[in-house]
C-alpha cells in the first residue's frame, strides 16, 4: 500500500494539504469572538482528518469498481433520495430546502450529487462512447435510460432552489461532454435547452411561491439577483447587505491584511465562514494571500488539465477534466458573488470555507486525481515491449 506514495503527485498533494490546513485556521477567525468558534474549528477540523483519509483511501481504491454503471445508479440513488429528504422533510434555510440536520452535523446532498454526476457521465461515455457521423437519435446518450436518474437529481437541485449548485453541475456537465467528443452542434442544442429550462423552471417556482406561499413568499433568490444589479438601492438593502460588507473587508485588508482574527468586518457577515469566507481572508491576510490562494487552486485545475490531456484512458480522462472543471467553477462562482461581478448563490470556495459535505467532495476528488496521477506514472515506467506488465497494469 504505501509503496504506491512514491507515484505520489505533488503538484496535486501539496496544494491540497496547504488549502486544507488554512481552510481550518481561516474558519476559526472567520468565527472567532462566537460562542460557536471553537465548535466550527473542530467540527473543520474533524472534516479534514475524515477528507484525508478518505483521500488517501481512494488513492489506493481500484478505479475500475466505480466504473460499474449499476453500482453509480446505486450512489445516483442514494444521492436523490437524500435531496428528496433535503426538500421535502427539511425546513427552509436562507429561502432553500438543500439541508440535512442530524444534529452534530448538516449534510448538503447537492454537493454529493456534483462528483456522483462526473462519476456517472465518465463512465457512461466509457462504456458508450460518441459515434461520430451517427445522427443524435441514434447515440446512447440519447436514450431516455441515460437521463432518468440524472435528469431527476437536477429536477431537485433546482426546485430547491439552489441555483448556485445547479450551475455548477451544468457546466460540469458541458465539460465532460466536450471532452467526450460530442458534436458542437449538440452541446449548442443541450446549452440552448438548457437554458430555456432553467428560465421557465424558475419562472414556475416563482408562481407556485407567489400563489402557494410554498416559501413564506420569501423570494430569496430573486432578492440575491435584484442586490447584485443593484446592490446601493436602498430598496434592497438587506438582500445587498452581504455584499457590501464584503466589499468594506477587501477594502480594509488592502494588499497585506490587518492581521489574523483582527477582522472587523466579519460580525456583520452572517456567512463569514462559508460563502464570504474569502472577504474575510482578504481583510486579514491581504489581498497578496488570496492571490496566492488562487495561484495553489490554479495549479490544481492545470495539473489536473494536463494529466487528462496525457491520459489515453477515456474514463480517466474524463474523471480528470470533470473534476477540474467543479474546482474551476466553484471558485469563480463563489468570487465572483463576493466582489460583485456574479449573483450571491451560496457556493463555498473549495478547502477554504467551512463545511463538512464540500470538503469531503472535494478531497475524494483529490484522491480520484491522485490515483489517476500515480496510474499513469506506474504505465510510463513500463517498457513498451513489457505487454505482460501492461496487462497487469490494465
């Protein structure tokens, strides 16, 4: 087992663990002077130890099992059931239904559905892949059994809603697509679908809220979208709240911080160690941290680029990109909603915010990665004539 750490990539280890050490340290300042501090520090803390393990668990675990489409059909199963619940037997939070209390912990099950979805997709174009010169009617990605479960678990992320999330998972699914070979003009009619979708799926929940009170007619969504057009309107200040407490702290920290826990901002922030953990990181550590926080995430995603640009295997490849794509888009996403440039949809930034259900997404990625890495090290070192290893090795 440990004989296989010495394929380990570090271009990927190193980045992880150094994200992962200042995720803890930042959600304790984030939370520091709360009766909750030191809770949420031990509760990161105890997420990342269980993230670890579960990495270093996968990067010993035989990839080939999770590419059994009934086993995914399996975890897309549970992975619905658990949003069902989320939905249905779970009370609103912030003006979505996205969470599981069991008491010492909340599990997000939408996060769990974004590496189950990369998982699924990549092993299904393994299995089926796109024929070119074959007419979309005709491909297996066309049939009705392809999307039953996907389809559905989407359905759910977006009644929630959590748009945010379901962004996430459609430009995930955009990647994994163009990295499988499916024709421009299709990826052009499913974006286009898609989006059409999307705006009357929204348009609909707005209604049933509005007629139905389902949400206590408490458009929180919307009141995020109208803050971001506008966030000085005083007709909105509550909703523009998050914002510009956001911009007070970059503004404060400046290019080197004011220091670690001597945030001002941060009581008035009432996601100051999820959703604007990164204002608070800039107005202690300094703009010049957050850039290099960026810089690590960067060499993250183009490790994993270029690992499934060198990889032959179609799964893997795919696995790699689909993985590089969450942790591309989860970034822009969540900074992009702290400095204004993007709606607020509640999306964490990756190692960094607090949260158990994230993080663990997140190192299992890793540890997929890692096992990726250290396979196609281990075939390179093969001789090319030694067909007997490469079997082996298959």
């Amino acid at each position: 087992m440990f004989k296989k750490l010495q394929k380990l990539d570090y271009w990927i280890a190193v980045p992880f663990a150094t994200l992962s050490m200042l995720g803890v340290v930042m959600v304790f300042s984030a939370t520091q002077g709360t009766t909750t501090a030191l809770t949420n520090f031990i509760k990161q803390a105890l997420f990342v130890v269980i993230g670890l393990f579960g990495a270093f668990s996968l990067y010993h675990f035989n990839l080939k099992t999770l590419q059994q489409m009934k086993l995914l059909r399996q975890i897309l199963g549970v992975v619905i059931g658990a949003l069902v619940i989320a939905k249905f037997m779970m009370p609103a939070v912030n003006g979505a239904q996205g969470w599981i209390n069991l008491g010492i912990v909340t599990l997000q099950p939408a996060e769990f559905l974004k590496l189950a979805l990369i998982l699924y997709f990549a092993a299904f174009f393994a299995h089926e892949p796109w024929q070119a010169h074959v007419p979309l009617r005709f491909q297996p990605i066309a049939r009705v059994k392809a999307w039953r479960w996907p389809a559905l678990a989407l359905f759910l992320v977006f009644i929630m809603p959590d748009n945010g999330n379901g962004l996430i998972l459609l430009l995930i699914l955009l990647a994994i697509f163009l990295a499988s070979g499916v024709s421009r003009k299709t990826i052009a009619l499913i974006a286009a679908i898609g989006g059409l979708g999307f705006g009357f799926l929204q348009t609909i929940i707005r209604l049933l809220n509005h007629y139905f009170n389902f949400n206590s007619g408490k458009h929180y969504a919307l009141a995020r979208l109208t803050s971001f057009v506008n966030p000085w309107d005083p007709n909105a200040a509550d909703a523009s709240r998050q914002l510009l407490y956001g911009y007070y702290a970059i503004a404060h920290g400046g290019f080197f911080g004011v220091g670690l826990g001597n945030s001002l901002i941060k009581p008035y922030l009432p996601e100051s160690n999820t959703d604007f953990i990164m204002a608070v990181m800039t107005e202690e550590l300094g703009a010049v941290t957050t850039a290099a926080v960026l810089i690590l995430l960067l060499i993250l995603v183009c490790r994993m680029v270029i690992l499934g640009i060198r990889q032959r295997n179609q799964y893997y490849r795919l696995l790699l990109f689909g993985i590089a794509t969450l942790l591309f888009i989860q970034m822009l996403v969540n900074l992009g909603g702290v400095i204004g440039v993007l709606p607020i949809t509640g999306v964490v930034f990756p190692f960094i915010s607090g949260g158990g259900s994230s993080y663990i997404v997140f190192s299992a990625a890793i540890g997929i990665t890692l096992n990726i890495a250290a396979t196609q090290k281990r075939e390179v070192s093969i001789h090319p004539a030694d067909t007997l290893a490469r079997k082996d090795y298959k």
